[in-house]
C-alpha cells in the first residue's frame, strides 16, 4: 500500500507517526459553528447558545479556534467570545481530520460529505503538516487511543456496510495499525443505546482512555435496559485483554443517566422538507444516546455534558466520578448539551483536539 502524497512508500507506522492519547498536552481545540436547518432546530439558535458555552468552557484551559460558514461570522463574534477565543474564521466546511503526533494529518472520511476532503486538507495545510491519505472511511468518534499503541473501537461502526465493506475487519485493523501507529486494538461488540441509528454506535459514546491502562465506560445496573448487555460484554472484554504494553486495564464505570428521549418540540422545528433531501428523520419518543463518556479533555480540564431534568442527580454524580478518575491536576466543569445531543452526539463529537507534539 503507497502513500503517495507523503513522498513515500512506507507506512506512517514505519516512519515513526503515531495517534496521541486525547489527554496528552494539546496546542489548543477546533470546533465548528452549527448554522445547517436540515441538522438543527429552530435555525440552529438552541444549539449555537450551547455550542457557545461549550467553547468558553474549554477556552479556559486552551486556545480554541470556531470555524464558521462565511454566512455566520458576524453572529459569531458576539456570542463565541471569552478567554483565548479566536472566532469567525471564514471557511465553508463539513469537518476536520485528525492529527497524529510528529507532524501528521489524516482527513477523515465520510460518505456523501463532499467537503470533507477539502477540509481536512485546508486545516492541515494551515497548520504546515505532511498528509498521508487514508483508504478508509472513518470518524473520529470511532476510534480511542491511548497514545501508546492501543485504540479501541466498535465492530457495529466500523464493520457497518456503509463504510468499508470491502476491507473487511482484518483489512481495517491493517490501515489502523499501519496508520496511526498501533500494535493493538480492542474491538467491542456494540456502542451506546440510541447511537445505533445515526453514527452506529460510535466508541467515544461509550468508552475512553483516562490515561494509559485506565479506561471509563458507560454504564448502568438495571438489567432491563438493553445497554446492560452491551455494558457487560465490553467489561467482560476489557477484563479478560491487556493493552499493547501488557497491562491489565482498570475498568472505573461511568452511569448512564436515566433514559431520555426526545420530546415533540424536539422533533420538530426543523427545515421544511429536510428528509425529503436525505436528512435522518427525527421521532419524537426515540432514546437519545446521553452519555457522560463523550467530554473533551482539555489542558487540565475536562468539559463534561449535562442533560438536567430527571438527569441532575446523574449530571452530579458523573461529575464527581469523573473528577476522580482523572485527579487533583484536572478541573471536571459541567455544560449543559442537550441540543447538541438531538444531533445524536456531545461534546466529544463537537470538538477536535489539536496535539502539541510538534
């Protein structure tokens, strides 16, 4: 397998690139501007008052750049300001790529998003990085590194048909392994319950590494909810496995909070005629995929969701687990996101760290 636009035959892996754990130092955060009426509700207002107080929570611990369609720049100064805030950068986009230590750049991949390409190209190209194209359709909420050659992910996302069939397991665990530096990866069974039907169970819904050999995974007691089996199983896996340094994983449960689903106002709102132009429908009643795994791990902070309502004893104890699986050297503050939720995301889906390991 060539990569051409690297120069070179080798693999990133052979000339020495590797995938930094998400909590290894960053050089600041990305996030993107949501302004798409076919995605968000009532114009996307609900959801750009939340994105913007995700931004100025991680704004307190690192530099963070919001890229904005051309047509939003000016409702961005206003809202999206606050410590070290660079807002408004004029640029038409559907997402960025991830970056691996030592200066390299993977555009992620996504069927039918046409820019995304170009994107991840531009961002990389802002930044100065070599690219190494990637065969292989992949978002960044699918994949968890430990930034030491271990990455867990889904087998219900990435052996869905809609990404690459023709790789097949072990072909997609080649181009991982030969991409991002790996030398093992812990596949689990499914993801979070409510993920199943937009991103197909997406692993930074579900489980992430702490730091090396420590990983928090959602979880819930009662039996009758389908996400105990599921729950289960990838305990089980993570129990009987090792890392790719051969240390036994400790395993810290993170509780779901109770079951939310998402309300008529909720289901509504949205631009006239949006399935018909191929977006997911929205159905008043399904299960939201809420979850506390999907938070951003800043420069000595973590940025964590909360749902409130029914939720608020949840939304406090996750805090509280959080902050102590990552320790004294980390602040755990808590921003509320149900609308970016809707979106069948958080805030770990919202965000892309930017590794200060060149």
């Amino acid at each position: 397998m060539g990569y051409p636009s690297a120069g070179t035959n080798a693999t990133p892996k052979e000339l020495g690139y590797t995938m930094p754990g998400e909590f290894e130092k960053h050089a600041g955060c990305w996030m993107g501007w949501p302004y798409d009426g076919n995605l968000w509700r009532e114009n996307a207002k609900p959801a750009q008052a939340q994105y913007a107080a995700i931004a100025k929570a991680i704004s307190e611990f690192e530099p963070l750049t919001m890229f904005a369609h051309p047509g939003e720049c000016v409702a961005k100064d206003d809202p999206v300001t606050g410590k070290r805030i660079v807002a408004g950068v004029h640029w038409d986009y559907d997402c960025y790529g991830g970056l691996l230590k030592r200066k390299l750049g993977l555009p992620t991949m996504m069927p039918s998003w046409d820019k995304d390409y170009a994107a991840g190209r531009a961002l990389l190209e802002m930044n100065g990085l070599e690219v190494f194209e990637a065969p292989i359709h992949l978002e960044g909420g699918s994949i968890h590194s430990d930034g030491e050659g271990t990455l867990m992910c889904t087998e219900e996302c990435l052996l869905h048909p809609s990404r690459n069939p023709h790789l097949g397991k072990e072909g997609i665990e080649k181009v991982l392994k030969d991409y991002l530096g790996l030398e093992k990866i812990i596949w689990f069974w499914r993801g979070i319950m409510g993920d199943d039907g937009v991103v197909n169970g997406h692993v930074d819904n579900f489980c992430c590494f702490v730091r090396p050999g420590v990983v928090l995974l959602a979880w819930t007691d009662d039996k009758d909810d389908p996400q105990y089996e599921v729950s289960m199983n990838a305990y089980e896996r993570l129990s009987n496995t090792t890392d790719a340094k051969g240390r036994k994983l400790e395993i810290i449960k993170l509780p779901r909070p109770p079951p939310l689903f998402r309300t008529f106002n909720e289901a509504n709102g949205l631009a006239e005629g949006y399935v018909e132009k191929g977006y997911v429908p929205r159905i008043a009643g399904e299960r939201l995929p809420s979850t506390y795994i999907n938070h951003y791990c800043a420069n000595g902070g973590v940025v964590v969701p909360q749902f409130g309502g029914v939720a608020a004893e949840a939304d406090k104890k996750a805090l509280e687990i959080i902050q102590e699986a990552y320790g004294p050297d980390y602040k755990v503050v808590g921003v509320s996101s149900r609308e970016v939720v809707l979106n069948a995301g958080n805030i770990h889906c919202i965000t892309q760290q930017h590794p200060a390991a060149w």
